[in-house]
C-alpha cells in the first residue's frame, strides 16, 4: 500500500461575518499518497479552494478559522504548529500555485528576485547561489531564455509564462505536496494542456504529491490518480479515477459528469446543467445538502444525512440511494471512457 | 411703596412697547413704498457684522429694507471713489492736528467728497477759515460749517474710534497722539533695561518719507527721521531739526531756522537744503507720489504738481544752510505741527543720488537723522532700531534698542506678548476678557478717526435729506459700540472727533453734540416726509 | 527617454504660457485697481501713479510689454511693496516657506505612511481606531484652529516653544505641525485604503505561501505597492506645501511666500499676483515631472520611454 503524505479528519472551517457563521468546509476527510495525484472537483463556493488553503494555514483570520479537525502532513500536526514553524512549513515542504497568474506575482520585483525569496528562506545559501538555483528551476519550467528573463518584471511575460513562473516559485525548495488551486482556469485552452503537461513533468522528475483543484473535468481525466467530489462544503463522493468516471454513485456526480462535453458523447445529447443553487452555508440542511436540486430525492434525504459508504476499497459515497433500502435508479451516463 | 412704584414702571413700559409696536406696523406700510437701499460693505467678516447691525437697526426701528452689498476691499474703495454706491461706512483719519484736516473734505468738487455734497455756504465758510489766520475765528467758521453740514445730513456720523492695548508694566512713557496713534517711544524707558520689543504687524511697504503712504512706515520714519519740528506728548509742535521758527503776521511766511549740531547718521550735517530737495522731490509729478497733496498749504505747490507751475515756483527755499523760508499759499496756523509729518522729512540730495533706486529699499540704503536709526530690516520679519548717539538730543533718549516684530495675526500677536515677546500689543473686542482674566490692565487711546455713513447724494433716492436723516437718526450708536465694536469707541454726534483741538480745549467739546442718538422719534417723522417728497406715496 | 523629456519640456512651456495669459486677463477683470487706496487719492495723482507703472496704456499692450520681460526673465516690480521686485520676493520668502513646507511634509509623509500601515496591518483592531481617529481629527479640525491652539496651549502654556518667528529649530516645530497634519491625515488614509487593498491581492498570498514571515510579506510587498498612489499625489502635495501657506505662516508670523499669496490678490499688486502665479505653476509642471520620472522607478509597469516592439 501507498504510504500516506496527507491525512486530513474531520476538517471544519468557518468564516466568522456580519451575517453569522458561513460554514464553508464541514467535516472534510481524506488523504494524499506519496508521489500521487488527488483532484478536487466541484463548483464554485462548494469549499474546495477553503480546504486546500487550510492544508496550508492561509485562510485569512479573522475572518476565517479551523474550527475542528487534523491536519496530518509528513508526520507533524499542521494545525498545532505556531505561526513561525508553519512558515518552515509553507514553501519548503509545501508549494502553492495559485489560480491567476496575472495578480498572483508581485509586479513590482523581478521574477527571479520572487524565486530567490523563497529560496533564501528555507535554503542557507547565498544570494548568487539562490539566482542560479532560480535560473536552474526556471530552465526546468521551461521558460526560454531563462537567464536573460529572470530579471524581468511579470508584466513582461504572458499569461502561461506567468503561470510557469508561479509553478517556479512552488516548487523552488522541492516540495512533498503541490497543491494548485485551479491552475489553468484562467488559461487559454491551448496553454492549459502545456501546464498540466508541466506539472506532470515536474511530479515524474521530482516525486511530489500534487493536490489539485478544478472544476473541469478534462484535467481531471488528464492528471489525476483519485478524485474527490466536494458539495457545499463535503466530499459526496471520493474514488479513484476511473471510479468516479465510470462508475460514480452520486447524483451530484453524475450531474457534473454530464455537464461537461465529452468527446465520446452522441451527437444530440443536449448538455445538462444542474438545476438550482447549493445551499445556504450560513445555515446547511440537517439532512443530504444535495436533495433540494437532486431528482431523486427521497424523504429521508432532506430528514438525515447520509453516511460515507464504502462501494469499494478506495470508493467512498455519501449518498441514501446506496442504501439497500433505497429504490434501485437507473443512471443517467451510459458507460464512459476516459481518454 | 418702592413695589408700586416698579409695578407702575412696568406698566407704563407695556403699554410704550405696545404702542411702539403698534405704530411699528403703521411705519411699516409707509416706509415699504421706498424701495430695498444697498448698504456697500468690503467682505471681510468685520465689515460685514457692521454692515447687518446697521441693516438690523433700519429694518426693525424704521421698516426699511436695505440690502448688504459686498464686494471685495479693494473694489469697494474703488466704487466708491466712483460714485457707484447708495450708502456705504467709511472713515476718515487726520493728516494733522487741526479739524480742517476733517473740515475741508467736503468742498465742493474736492478730492475726497465722494458723497458729491456741494453746499456754496458749507464752500465760503470753510475758504473763510483756511484764510483766517486767527485761530478763535477758524475754528467758530469751521464750527458753522460742520453745523451746515449735517443740517443738510451730507453724511450721517457714527463713532468715533478708540481702542484698547496693553503693555509691560515696566514700560513707561511711551505716548499714543490722536493723529499718528500708534506709539511714539521717544521718551519711553523700561525698568531693568533699555531695549523693548513691540509689533508693527506688517512689513513697511514704503519706507521712502515722500511717497510712503502707511502708518507702519510713518511710525518708523518717526522714530528714525525728525522733521523741522516733532510732536511733543501733547501733539503740540516741539523743536526738531529747527530750534525755533517765526511766522509773519498775515501767517504766510513762515522762517525755520535749523540747529548747527544735527547730523545724518553718515555723520554730513542737516541742512535746509535737504528740506527744500525732500519737500520738491514729493511733489514732483515724476514721482506720483500719494500724499503730494499734504504739502498743498505750500505756495505753488498744487501747481508744480498738476504741471502748471515750475519747480522753482514752489514757495519754500533754503535760503543758507541753517534757515528755510516757506511761503503758504493760505495761512495755516497749524503748519508747524504738519511739518512734522512724514512726508516732510529731509533728505539728502549727495546721498540720494548715490544710492538713486534703491533709496529706501534696505535698512542701509538710507541715513537718518532721528533719535533712532534702523539697524536691521529683516523682511517680512522685523526690524530692529538702534539709539542714534549723534542725535542732538540724545540725552533725552532713554531706549538703546527697539525691537519691531511683524505679527499680523491679533491672536498670535497677544500670545506673543503673553509669553514675553512684545512689551506692547493692541487688544481686540473679543480679546478684551482673555486679557482682563491674565490679571492685565486694559489701556485706552484714541486713533483719532471718525466713521460716518457716506452717502451718494447723487442717488435718487438719497439725494433726499430727509431719507438721510432718517437713516442717521435710528441708529443706536451706543448699543453699536458696545455690542458689535465691544471696544472703547464713543458716540458720534458730530463729524470732528473730541481728539482734535480747538479755541482752546478740544473743538467737539466747544461745539457740542450736533443731534440726538437713537432718535426714533425724529427718524420717523423725516421718513415720512421724505417719502412724502419723493412722492412714494 | 531624452526625447520624452524633450516633449515634456516644450509642453511645459506652453502650459506656463497658457497660465501666463489667462491670468493676466482674469487680473485685470478683478475688481479695484492697484493704486485704489483708503484714502481717495486727487484724480492728477492716481494718473501719474498709473503712468509711472504703465498702467495708462491698453491692456493688450501691456500683456505684450509683460510677456517681452517675463522672456527676458524680468518679473517687473511690485505695485504695493515700491522698493521690491517681484523677483527678490520670490528669492528672499521662498526658501522660507519651502523650508516650512519641505519640514511639515516630512513629517508628514512618515507619520502618516506609518499610521496608515500600521492601521491597515491591524485592520479592524484597537490601532486601526487610533490610527483612523488621527487621520478623522487631521482632515476635520482646519490648521488655523489647531495652529491657534498649538500656539496657546504649548507655547503660552507650557512654554515648550516660541509662540511666533522663524529663528531656531526650535521656532519650526509647531508650525510644521500645524501645517503637516491635515498632510498627514490625507496620507494615512491613503496609505491605509491602498495598503488593505495591496494585503487583499493574490501576490501576498503567494508571499505568504512562500513561507516568508509576516513582516517580509508587509515590508517587500506590501509597502511598496501600496506606496504607488501616494507618490502620484505627492507632486501637487510638494508644489503645494513649499509655496506659502497663508493660514499658518499668518499664525506663526513666518515670513515665507503665504502671505503674499493673499495681499497681492486682495490688493490687485498685478506684477506680483503674474510672478506668484507663474512660479506655482513653474514648481507644480516640475514636481510632476518629477514625480513621474520618480513612479518609472518605482513601478516597473510604467516607463517613460515610448514602447518600440
């Protein structure tokens, strides 16, 4: 068996407004192998960015805070840590790639002087040492010309190159866990598959876990080794690749599966959005968070919530249609294939 | 007894207070048939109080309606000068110790009658007493004149101004005239030293003696130059440069005759040729000179100026070094005590063209010839003078050092004194119970001016006598003092303020209060009439 | 970038000849004439008075007989102060008030930066409060008031300072105060509005992820981009300051520019009013220049030099 990188228990974070508690990750648990890839999918506000943020501690607070769970990373207890250790932490054993290049680089230093930073930080090297090793990481991103580029200023380079550049700045001290928070949402299409292919590159070379958040389903299919599905603030549903593609259990799943275009889709199947928005996180339902826009939808669904069920060893579900009692659905997907 | 009396008192007042207001609204009617006046005020905040106390008083005691016009300082002189105004407050100063500094302005077509007042009888009075040379009957004809003057209500006089100061307790002998109010150090002394600090609020724009037109610079020009004669504490001419002087008996020539000892402070002799250069040298047209005028009493001298005489024409001559002949035009008494005045002062041909331009510009671009000469001209900052140790009476001169800060801000001013730095300072109305609570004794001076309602006669509506009186008449001075001045200002009932002199004493106490303050009863009376006359009705 | 100064320059000279000619027009609507005084003067004299300053002569004659000596650098003389030329005044009274300006800039610009930094850093606590009610006192309460209370209570008072003049060091403090706080105010609000929005960008969060300690991440990337907007205003501000503060120059009896700035309009000095107006616009067009040249450096997003791709 893998050796586990990340466990995460139980996490609950809560944002403290004016308008009350926003509840916005409620009881998440799952964990992250070595060398492996975990996609996080979902839509917007469903608490996937908050989760990952967490991993890391850069939930801003006030008003944000970790109100219960662990956090278990490389043997220490990320949320125990004082602020001066998770800064030995942050950088050096985790990397962060952030969702736009355009604003997530300071445009007032030079790209390399940003990679330096974080270099000097966690390495005892010196400040010409720190430039090659900068140089060095971004030849290994791929940005050409890298020596001559690397006392530019961001608003020098394109977006992609921006995007190369942040993947520099994580994984500068070679870290365990990568964790990108929708790294190629705001790409063009054309230099999304370069950067996924980057980083693919980069986990074979380098042996890092990678977290990663997205909504879109084709970079799932293209990176990740396990999937977990998140909805208003819970995993519904977690598998491994194939398990989540070919045989999801979860209405919510299936909702998103169909919602995407797929190559292998007939011609005439309409693309179905989910109907309805996510609950209220400001006060979540008692029972499944999913059955106001679920149609199928039983009276249980709304009275309890459903318990995480084991389909198969890495296939977990959270859902009352797996119950044995529950009336057998047909699923809406025929079988799909992944590419 | 005493009860009933009171009880009485308060009925009686009732029942005055009803029919006043009674008869209020009756006047109302009438007085709404003349139509809205301007009162013409500059827009500094001052100015404008006056201007809505006296717009209060007519409104309620007369139901006039007059409006504020306010424009800027210098555009409501200018209107002023032009004649584009209905009724507007001005104030005039006097040039030299003798009513006829008041008096003359009201001639006929004279340069300051911007009311437009032409009165042939107010004319020959008064040109009767600029050739009196005998001093009881100029002053019974101005006394006639100003009789006439506001019988005819040609301006409606207001207060007479006097202020407040207060000063070091140690300071003593310093001596505030009516005419050159502002303090005169010449016989001060302070206990414990010899060097006392006051403010001259404002940079000295001109210290040039025969153009400059300001107090600040006079003030100075007085403590460092000296003239033929100088004031003494009373305003009485006192020897200066001259030792003595004679006058002829029809009191058109007058002979000076100058000290041997006086000196420049370069150390070259004063003589009467300076004065004769000085005194032609302010009249030259080239020169444009403001105060020109006050040496109109000289023969010619008017004429050089308007180019209708030469220079050689100008009756005054240095006839050798130590005697100055001057011819008057017209005999006036108070000519020795006018020589005293800036304007007057000497000047050194030799080292004016050695300096030409620059003359005056710089605290070593000039010699002087006072009791003191002026060490230091720190723009913008202050002066400093010094004891002139050639002056001929310098025995006399107790200061060494006189310090002149230019504070302009009347708060900053007082803090400055209150901290030490000045050993003199002007105190304000709304500064008076500051001053009172720091355990300080309030001083009083007269500055000699009196304010007046100017009032266009050539305005329809004004051109009215009885408007006029009116409008003078419903005024209540004395709440005016003391609620919108708060300082120490008296009551004007005449136009010469009591600070001038007359047959012997002072020439408004001879002649007296020309009509009643607050006197609604008449004012209503000469409103109806007027409107009346004006055909309003 | 020589050629942009080139242009700037030329388009400088245009914009000062632009202000030169606009206000002797506007000059010379204002109401009242220069040689107006409280006492009336004979008509004979007030007509030498304006010919012996060629006031006599057709206004359009007289912009061309100023323009001529303004090209020369002749600034002519003042009509109020006879024996000054404007030139002189300028010379001796603004370094004064440069002085004065440059002082209570300077403490403005620290004390504010530092009140809006460390507002922002503590965004919704204790100092944020202190920080904002600082910032709320500068702005509301008018520097004549504080100036004036200044004055009274710490130099009549307590006598810690000299109540008026322009001498030691220790004669500058409490006017820089006066003249600096409503600076200040403007600054921290500023600084603190541009800092919160600067801790909310993406790039801080990659700072922090990067492991940096909270105060690198304030310091290096904070600071110096909310910095940015301040220094925009900061050539205006200066131009502003060092020219002569009528209100506290008047409080503190300064002998710098201020006072000038209002005697010569309210008593239509007209050479004086076109010097002052020009040597304002002439500090104003080169503080901004200034400034911008200064925000190239500090932005590397904005160059001078037109882009050639």
């Amino acid at each position: 068996m893998a050796e586990k990188l990340l466990e995460v228990n139980d996490l609950k974070v809560s944002f403290f407004t004016y308008a009350g508690e926003v509840q916005a990750v409620r009881g998440v648990s799952f964990h992250v192998n070595k060398g492996e890839t975990l996609a996080i999918v979902g839509e917007s506000g469903c608490g996937k960015s908050v989760t990952v943020h967490s991993l890391m501690r850069l939930i801003p607070s006030p008003p944000g805070k970790i109100k219960e769970g662990s956090i278990i990373f490389d043997g220490i207890d990320i949320i125990s840590l004082s602020e001066k250790q998770m800064n030995e932490v942050r950088g050096s054993k985790m990397g962060m790639i952030f969702q736009d290049p355009m604003t997530s680089l300071n445009p007032t230093m030079t790209i390399s002087q940003q990679i330096m930073e974080g270099i000097m930080r966690h390495k005892d090297v010196s400040k010409k040492e720190a430039f090659e090793e900068a140089i060095r990481i971004l030849e290994l991103v791929e940005i050409p010309n890298a020596r001559k580029r690397a006392n530019n200023y961001p608003h020098q380079f394109s977006g992609g190159m921006r995007q190369r550049v942040m993947i520099a700045i994580a994984i500068a001290c070679n870290p365990m866990l990568l964790i990108a928070d929708e790294p190629t949402t705001a790409l063009d299409v054309t230099i999304q598959a370069q950067i996924i292919d980057l980083m693919k590159a980069i986990q074979k070379k380098m042996n890092t876990s990678i977290i990663l958040i997205t909504h879109d389903l084709g970079v799932v299919a293209d990176i990740a080794d396990r999937v977990n599905v998140m909805y208003a603030g819970e995993i519904v549903e977690s598998g491994t690749l194939n398990e989540i593609f070919y045989d999801p259990y979860h209405p919510y799943t299936w909702g998103l599966l169909e919602s995407v275009p797929r190559l292998d889709m007939a011609e005439d199947k309409p693309l179905v959005p989910i109907p309805g928005t996510p609950p209220d996180l400001l006060d979540p339902p008692k029972g499944c968070p999913f059955a106001d826009r679920c149609k199928y939808a039983m009276v249980i669904c709304k009275e309890q919530h459903p318990e995480m069920t084991s389909c198969s060893k890495t296939h977990k579900v959270s859902c009352w249609l797996t119950h044995p009692d529950a009336p057998k659905v047909e699923r809406p997907l025929g079988g799909m294939k992944i590419e | 007894m005493k009860r009933g009396k009171k009880l009485i008192t308060l009925l009686l007042a009732t029942v005055l207070l009803a029919s006043v207001a009674f008869t209020g609204c009756s006047d109302k009617g009438s007085a709404s048939k003349l139509p809205t006046l301007k009162i013409l005020t500059d827009d500094s905040d001052t100015a404008k109080r006056y201007a809505q106390a006296f717009q209060g008083m007519w409104q309620k005691e007369l139901g006039i309606k007059v409006e504020i016009d306010s424009t800027t300082f210098k555009d409501r002189l200018q209107r002023t000068q032009e004649g584009d105004f209905q009724i507007v407050m001005a104030g005039w100063g006097p040039d030299y110790n003798d009513p006829m500094t008041f008096m003359d302005m009201w001639v006929t077509d004279g340069p300051f009658n911007e009311g437009g007042y032409a009165n042939p009888e107010y004319d020959e009075l008064i040109a009767k007493a600029k050739a009196s040379p005998d001093n009881d009957e100029r002053m019974d004809l101005m006394a006639q004149a100003e009789k006439i003057l506001i019988e005819d209500m040609a301006i409606g006089p207001i207060y007479f101004r006097y202020r407040d100061y207060i000063k070091n307790p140690k300071l003593q002998g310093e001596v505030r005239r009516a005419f050159a109010p502002d303090p005169d150090f010449y016989w001060a002394s302070i206990e414990d030293g010899d060097s006392i600090t006051f403010n001259i609020g404002t940079e000295p724009p001109d210290m040039d003696p025969q153009t400059t037109t300001d107090t600040v610079s006079f003030q100075l020009l007085g403590h460092t130059f000296e003239g033929l004669t100088r004031l003494d504490q009373e305003g009485k001419a006192m020897p200066g440069m001259a030792k003595d002087w004679e006058v002829s008996d029809d009191g058109l020539e007058w002979t000076f005759n100058l000290r041997d000892d006086a000196k420049w402070s370069d150390g070259k002799p004063v003589t009467a040729h300076d004065f004769e250069y000085a005194w032609k040298r302010a009249l030259d047209p080239e020169l444009a000179s403001q105060y020109a005028y006050i040496l109109y009493y000289i023969e010619n001298a008017e004429e050089y100026y308007n180019g209708e005489a030469s220079v050689d024409d100008v009756g005054v001559e240095a006839v050798d070094d130590t005697t100055l002949k001057v011819r008057l035009a017209l005999p006036a008494p108070f000519f020795d005590t006018l020589v005293a005045f800036g304007t007057f002062m000497p000047l050194n041909e030799e080292y004016h063209k050695s300096v030409g331009d620059k003359y005056a510009s710089e605290a070593d671009k000039m010699i002087y010839n006072g009791p003191f000469v002026m060490t230091t001209w720190d723009h913008d900052s202050k002066v400093v003078l010094k004891k002139n140790p050639d002056y001929w009476n310098a025995d006399e001169i107790k200061l060494e050092t006189i310090e002149g800060l230019m504070i302009k801000d009347a708060n900053s001013a007082l803090n400055e004194f209150l901290t030490g730095g000045l050993d003199i300072v002007g105190v304000r109305g709304d500064q008076k119970e500051q001053v009172k609570k720091e355990g300080y004794e309030l001083l009083h001076y007269a500055d000699g001016s009196s304010w007046y309602f100017l009032f266009n006669l050539e305005d329809e509506i004004l051109a009215n006598e009885n408007i006029r009186k009116a409008l003078t008449y419903s005024i209540n001075r004395q709440a005016f003092v003391e609620k919108i001045l708060q300082d120490d200002s008296k009551v004007g009932l005449g136009f010469v303020p009591p600070v001038m002199p007359g047959k012997s004493g002072s020439f408004r106490e001879e002649v007296g209060d020309l009509f009643q303050d607050y006197d609604i009863k008449t004012a209503k009376k000469c409103l109806e009439k007027g409107i009346e006359e004006l055909g309003l009705e | 970038m020589g050629r942009y100064i080139g242009k700037r320059f030329l388009h400088s000279i245009f914009t000062l000849f632009i202000i030169a000619t606009v206000t002797f027009i506007l000059m010379n609507l204002m109401p009242g004439k220069p040689f107006t005084g409280e006492k009336p003067i004979p008509e004979e004299i007030r007509k030498n008075m304006e010919a012996k300053y060629g006031l006599d002569k057709p206004i359009h004659e007289r912009y061309v007989i100023y323009m001529k000596n303004l090209l020369r650098g002749d600034l002519g003389m003042s009509m109020v102060h006879k024996h000054r030329s404007v030139g002189s005044i300028i010379k001796e009274r603004f370094p004064i008030s440069a002085s004065l300006g440059l002082r209570a800039l300077s403490f403005a610009l620290i004390a504010g930066l530092f009140l809006g930094i460390i507002a922002a850093v503590n965004h919704g606590k204790t100092w944020d409060y202190v920080s904002m009610i600082i910032a709320v006192i500068g702005v509301s309460v008018p520097s004549f008031i504080i100036g004036g209370l200044l004055q009274y209570f710490v130099g009549v008072k307590l006598r810690l300072f000299p109540v008026t003049g322009w001498e030691s060091f220790k004669h500058t403090v409490i006017p820089s105060f006066a003249l600096g706080l409503g600076t200040l105010a403007v600054m921290a609000r500023m600084m603190r509005t541009s800092m919160l929005d600067v801790l909310n960008q993406d790039y801080i969060k990659t700072a922090k992820a990067k492991g940096l300690p909270r105060r690198a991440v304030v310091w290096r990337h904070g600071i110096r981009n909310a910095i940015l907007p301040v220094v925009t205003i900061l050539g205006p501000l200066v131009a502003g300051i060092t020219t002569g503060t009528f209100v506290v120059e008047n409080i503190f009896a300064i002998p710098g520019l201020g006072q000038f700035l209002v005697s010569s309009v309210n008593q239509n000095d007209y050479t004086l009013i076109m010097g002052l107006t020009l040597f304002y616009s002439l500090i104003l067009v080169t503080m901004n220049f200034i400034v911008d040249i200064l925000y190239g450096i500090v932005d590397p997003r904005i160059t001078l030099v037109e882009r050639k791709e």
